[in-house]
C-alpha cells in the first residue's frame, strides 16, 4: 500500500467502441510469424535487429523510460501529456497503470500511432496476490511448501494479467537476517537455501511453462543485491557484506530465480563495498551476464538511478545516467534520466551507442518474449476476462490453503490447542479481531479490505448459535491507553477461554517501515498478560509481518498462533486452526530474538573461538538474557508430536569425485492426531580452511503421518550441498567429515556422520 496507486481500482470492462479500434491494424512492416515468441532466439534476434534499425536515438531511450502511473480515485490514470509521450514513444514501459481498459487505451496509442508502434510493458508490484491477497511472503515462506507458493504466483498472475498486467516486481528474494529492516515481510526469511527454493518457485508460478501466454508475466528478482542487509535494519541503508557472505548468503537466491528463467531484476537501493547497486558494473555485467549467462531485463528501483547523485558517485544527472547504463542498468524506473539526459551524452560520445543498443534489445526481447509483437492487446483484448478470473472461488480457496499452510504453532502448553466446538462462550479479545484492512498487510495490489474475512467474521461463521461470543477490543495496536483493559478482563473472566488477536499495523511492516523495537506494540503485551491472569486458557493469534519477541507471554499465556499476515481468507484459515479441522504445521523461516538487542540472531552462524558455554563466562554470551533465540529457526508445533530416529547416510566415505550421498530419516507421528511434520536437514562441515556454519538447511520435506505411521525421508545430497567457498574465493568441496542433522527444526540434534576424501 506504498502510493496511493496501488490501493486504487480500475474499470472492469472494455467499451465496445475501444473493442472496434483494437481491430485495426498494426504499424510496424512484419510481425514475427505467429508461435516464434516463446523461445526462438532466431526469430527473436532477426525481428530486434530489423526493429532496430529503424529506431531512431530518441526512440530507443524511450523504451528504456518507465515512468509512473498516478492515480485518481478511480483508478491509475495516465499523467497528464503522457498520451503525447506514448505517440511519440518517449515511454517503454510503465509502472503501476492496470485495468484492462486503461491498458488497452495506451497500447492502441503506442501500437497504431507512434511511428514504430512498439507495445508498452506494464509493470505492477503484484507482490502477494493482484486482487486475491494471499498471505504476506514471510508467511508464505513459513509452510514450506514450494508447490504451493508456486501455486499462490500462478494464482496473482491469472489475475495481474487479466487486468493487462505484463510485468510483475516480485519476488523479493532478498535475504533478511535483521528483523528490524521492515523488508522482511516481503521474502523468504533469513536462510538462503530456503530463500533459494521460494525464489525459483515463485519465478515459475509468475512466469508458467509458456510466456508468451496471456496468463503469465515477466518476473523479477529483486533487489539485486544485499538489501537486507541494510546497516541497523534501516532501509536503503549502506550493506557490509563480505565477499563469501555474498556468495553464500545473498545470492544464491538470485542465482536460483536466474536458473529458473527469470526474464528481470530489479538493482537494489543500497551499496556494496562502496558501490552504490545501481552503478555496480562488477556485479551486474561482470557476475550476472557474463558469468551467469542472464540476458534479461535490468530495471532500476524506484528513482535509483537519479539516486547516485544522493550517494555521491555522481556529480549530475548524466553522470548518474552514465553510470547506471553502463553498470547494465536496462530500465530508468522514474527517474526521466535516460530519456532526458542522455541523448546529448550519446550524441557527444560520453555514452557508446553499443550500451543503449545492448539495453534496448533487451527489453525488446522481453516484449518478443511476452507475445507483444504477434499480439498487443493479448493482455487486455477480453475484458471478460478480467472479471472472469478475479477472486475466484478457486482463487480463495487456493489463499485459505496457502494461510493455513502458513501459520506456526509456537507454544501450546497442556494441548490448549486446538479448541473444542462446543464452548459455552469464548471471549474474543484485541485490537485486530475484526479488521479486514490488517489481514492483507503491505503490497496488496488491487487488493480490498472489503474481500478480507476477519477472524471475528470468521468465528460467528464457524461456531453459529452453538457458542456465545464476548467481544472486546482491550487496546488499540499502537497507544498506551489500557482504559480498555477492565472491560477485555471482564470478558475473559465470562468466558469458557479466550483468543486474543495481537500484532502490527500493516503499515509496520515493507518498505521504509523499520523498528528499532521487536516488541508488540503498544500496551498488547500488557494487556495479554492481564487476560492470562484470569486463568482461563487464553490463545494469542499474532498477526504481523516480522518476528516480535513475545518472550513475556511465555509461560503466561499458553498457546501461541503466528499467522503473519494472513491474506483475505485469513480469518478463515486461522478459525480452520484454532479448531483443530486443520492441524498446523509451519515452521519459521526467521529466527525470533528474545529481544532486539540479539539482532542479528540466525541459525546458520559461525562458531567463534569461544563458542557459547554457560559455565564459562568468557564465551561469546549475554549477561542479561540467555544467547539463544526466542524461538529457532524452523520451529512450529503440530496438535500431535513427532518422533525422529537417527538419520542414516548411505555411504559412510564419499570419493572426492563422486559427491552423491543419501541421508535417510525415519519420522514417526506418536501422538494422536494426523499432522504433517516439515522434516528438515541441516549440514555441517566440521573442519575447513575457513570457518564455517555452525549447520545449512539443505533439504526439506513436508510429510503427512497418520497417528502412529512411520516413514523414511530420504535426501538426495551431492556437490553443491557439501561446496563452500575457500581461500582463494574458489567453490570446492574439501575432504574431511561432515555431520548430518535431521529433525523438526535448526536445533535438531539427531545426526549422523561421514567423510569426504580427497579426490
Ligand atoms: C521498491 C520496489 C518496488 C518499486 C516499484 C520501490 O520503492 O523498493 O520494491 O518494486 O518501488 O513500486
């Protein structure tokens, strides 16, 4: 919910006098023939070559302009002479403008009255769902379920596209170790093999099998790179990173979405090393394209080029220019600077042609690739289509699955959970109940507040007459007044037990939103704990979008619900838990400090010299609170308990060219429930020329048990499992043992060891 364009809404429908007009005919000579869009890289290159010829200076740093839409109340309007701009093709690609429509009417202007009628791109932060609001990333991330985040990206681009959508931001693939940084909703948490798995799964859910097909669009990893690792959780902070915790920590999820067919990325904010992302040419020409081999579309953030000026690398807009073009930075999101300041540049030679040609042809491909040239309007032609495909009933069912899937059980003292259907009364108590605005976080696209099923909807739907509910609101998120407190105690007291709703404001949480504070805001904490202390068993729901440290309610309030920001079925979801017809079985892709002051706090640390020992004061600890987190990484309860076995490696010696190994693990249900666990295995090097993590999640497997049932997960571990990177910044495995973790989360203790030798 950044700009107001994003909360804005569109025109469903075509008129039919727009419909007429997409029949006419289309400028340019020759159209590729039909069906050479998706993939022939021969048609495609001849098609751009013979396009380009003909492209005049002006006409290429066009494409290479996106400005923004700016809305009005009806939805993202075109600014006022960028009709003009489009005709003369001044603008490539723009940001922000949706609805079929709205999208139609522009592409008709580029396509039939600008010289070359080159198609216009439409890009949109379609982040977690175009109109059906799935849950927020982080959440989505904690079900560990990749087909169905694959499933959810499927899902926002049925309905981005359908609103003449090509081009969607997402997914952020940055790693957030700091929770502090507001980002850190919007990514897969803090691992990067994790990270990794979301990144290519979200790429294919955005960009399907075929993406010439009117139904998917172009993704975009981003923010290329280190953003979350922005100085004191402050966004669009300077980033230390060394080299090796670059390699091993930040990009691999980008590697992950390239290999994956990611067709964009977006540069970051910050600055590597002293390299503002925008100009950093070593790692954008360098590591991306030339060593990765990605020849897709680089656009900039939000105003970033026009930002090295800001940093101090640039004494003016051209030189900003400058360099942002040849650090490979394809698309000016924004900032007007290719466009205005750099025909001059060209023209006096300070900028070589070959850069904005290779640029251009870049994002002509991704037109080519998208099926632009063999149809413009395949996006927005059927205005049908646009509410056929929205918050389907497929589509909400798909975001209750994904909410359910996402929520983790963090306590559940004396089986609290789940709650029995025939309470007499249940006090229904907080400040976020019932407001369907704060189920949908941040980044909601089109997304309404008036689709969302708040858990206090939700409750009256599910328990009808059968229970009485006593409602009360106890405190507001963000304020110290506990006026309310009397009377949300009163409730409690009635009742037979209490759910609590408690979190953040949407609005805490994404961009430019930082906290020096993992608390729960305002008085929540203290109003939970006067609720506990009626003694009746009391359930807190959170609902936020970072880890919050809610270390004073353990042992006071027995059962804890995270459920992030759950979407627009959230209420739903979250009453499918509380009442056991949906066994939880999320698992945290963040560590949860016990306070800030543990930032950063991850599981994959190295050791230090004096690793943590509670007998010996003068080793790597705290004297205030204890060293370890509130809650590890890939933790989450289950309404029944799990039991693993020691795991067992196929081959007790690996040949050093022969890297493949085995690692089994039998997981058995000994509760009473049916549940799925999410059986996880970590790997450590024990020795190496550098120092390494202490474990490295590299396998995960959802598996549903009957009470009782057993069964044997095996892992497939080979090369890039066991790979580090040593001295000399090579990737090699080095000989020596590595010990195996299997279990149900980062602190699994059951292990297994064996040894590499030398090749
Ligand atoms: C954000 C990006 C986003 C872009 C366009 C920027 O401020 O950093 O993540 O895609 O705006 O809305």
């Amino acid at each position: 919910m950044k700009r107001a364009s994003s909360r804005l809404r569109t025109r469903p429908v075509l008129s039919g006098l727009l419909a007429a007009a997409l029949a006419a005919p289309i400028a340019w000579a020759a159209p590729p023939p039909p069906g050479t869009s998706a993939g022939d890289l021969a048609a495609e290159r001849a098609f751009v070559d013979a396009l380009m010829a003909r492209m005049t200076l002006a006409e290429k740093l066009g494409q290479l302009n996106q400005p923004p839409a700016v809305g009005n109340n009806t939805g993202p309007a075109a600014m006022a002479g960028s009709e003009d701009q489009v005709r003369s093709g001044a603008i490539g690609s723009w940001l922000g403008t949706h609805g079929a429509e709205l999208t139609c009417r522009l592409q008709r202007i580029a396509v039939e009255e600008s010289r070359l009628g080159i198609p216009l791109l439409y890009a949109y932060d379609v982040i977690h769902g175009m109109r059906t609001t799935f849950p927020v990333p982080l959440g989505e991330a904690s079900s560990f379920d990749p087909d169905e985040a694959r499933n959810a990206a499927r899902v926002a681009a049925v309905e981005a596209t359908a609103h003449g959508v090509h081009w969607t931001y997402a997914p952020m693939v940055d790693i957030a170790r700091d929770p502090r940084w507001g980002r850190v909703v919007e990514g897969a948490g803090e691992d990067p093999y994790l990270g990794a798995v979301f990144a290519a799964a979200r790429v294919r859910g955005f960009q399907g099998d075929d993406l010439a097909a009117p139904d998917t669009l172009l993704a975009t990893a981003k923010h290329f790179v280190g953003y979350g690792a922005a100085e004191g959780g402050r966004d669009y902070n300077i980033a230390e990173i060394p080299e090796r915790t670059l390699r091993e920590v930040y990009l691999p999820p980008f590697e992950a979405a390239v290999d994956a067919g990611a067709q964009s990325i977006m540069a970051a904010f910050n600055e590597v090393g002293g390299v503002p992302m925008h100009a950093h040419k070593p790692l954008i020409q360098d590591l991306l394209r030339a060593q990765w081999g990605w020849d897709g579309v680089l656009v900039s953030d939000y105003t970033g080029v026009l930002e090295l000026v800001e940093h101090g690398v640039a004494a003016d807009r051209e030189a900003a220019g400058r360099l942002g073009l040849a650090a490979g930075v394809d698309v000016d999101m924004v900032s007007n600077i290719y466009l205005k300041d750099l025909p001059a540049a060209v023209e006096a030679g300070r900028v070589p042609m070959a850069e904005v040609d290779a640029s251009v042809r870049r994002v002509l491909n991704a037109k080519f690739r998208l099926g632009l040239f063999e149809d413009p309007y395949r996006y927005c032609k059927d205005p049908a289509r646009q509410q056929a495909m929205t918050l389907t009933p497929e589509h909400r069912a798909a975001a209750r699955r994904m909410a359910q899937k996402s929520m983790v059980l963090l306590e559940n003292e004396g089986e609290v959970l789940p709650l029995s259907k025939s309470l007499g009364t249940l006090a229904v108590i907080g400040p976020l109940a019932d407001e369907p605005w704060a189920m949908l976080g941040n980044w909601v696209g089109i997304g309404r507040p008036q689709d969302a099923v708040t858990p206090l909807a939700a409750l009256k739907q599910a328990l009808g007459d059968r229970t009485k509910l006593v409602v009360a609101k106890g405190a507001d998120i963000d304020s110290d007044d506990t006026s309310g407190f009397e009377r949300a105690v009163r409730a409690a007291r009635s009742a037979d037990a209490v759910v609590m709703f408690l979190g953040e404001h949407p609005e805490m949480s994404a961009e430019a939103n930082n906290r020096t504070s993992l608390d729960l805001p305002g008085v929540q904490e203290q109003l939970a704990l006067a609720v506990a202390a009626t003694g009746k068993p009391v359930v807190v729901v959170l609902l936020n979008g970072r880890p919050l440290s809610t270390g004073a309610l353990q042992g006071e309030v027995p059962a804890i619900l995270e459920a992030w920001f759950p979407g627009i079925e959230g209420g739903n979801a979250i009453v499918d838990v509380l009442f056991g017809d949906v066994n939880p079985s999320g698992k945290l892709p963040v560590t949860v400090p016990r306070n800030v002051g543990q930032v950063p706090i991850y599981y994959a640390h190295r050791n230090t010299g004096r690793p943590p020992d509670k007998d010996n004061k003068y080793t790597s600890k705290y004297i205030d609170v204890p060293w370890t987190p509130l809650y590890p990484f890939g933790h989450g309860l289950s309404y029944t308990t799990f039991r693993y076995d020691p795991p067992a490696v196929a081959r007790a010696t690996l040949p050093g060219d022969d890297l493949a190994q085995q690692v089994s693990v039998r997981v058995t249900n000994t509760g009473k429930r049916a549940g799925t666990e999410v059986v996880q295995l970590y790997v450590r090097d024990d020795v190496a020329s550098v120092t390494r993590p202490v474990r490295q999640l590299r396998g995960f497997r959802r598996v549903e048990l009957q009470p009782g049932e057993s069964r044997v997960v095996t892992f497939e571990l080979g090369h890039d499992d066991f790979a580090m990177y040593d001295l000399d910044m090579k990737r090699v495995v080095e000989p020596g043992t590595f010990t195996v973790f299997a279990g149900g989360d980062s602190q699994a203790s059951q292990s297994a060891r064996f040894e590499v030798e030398a090749p």
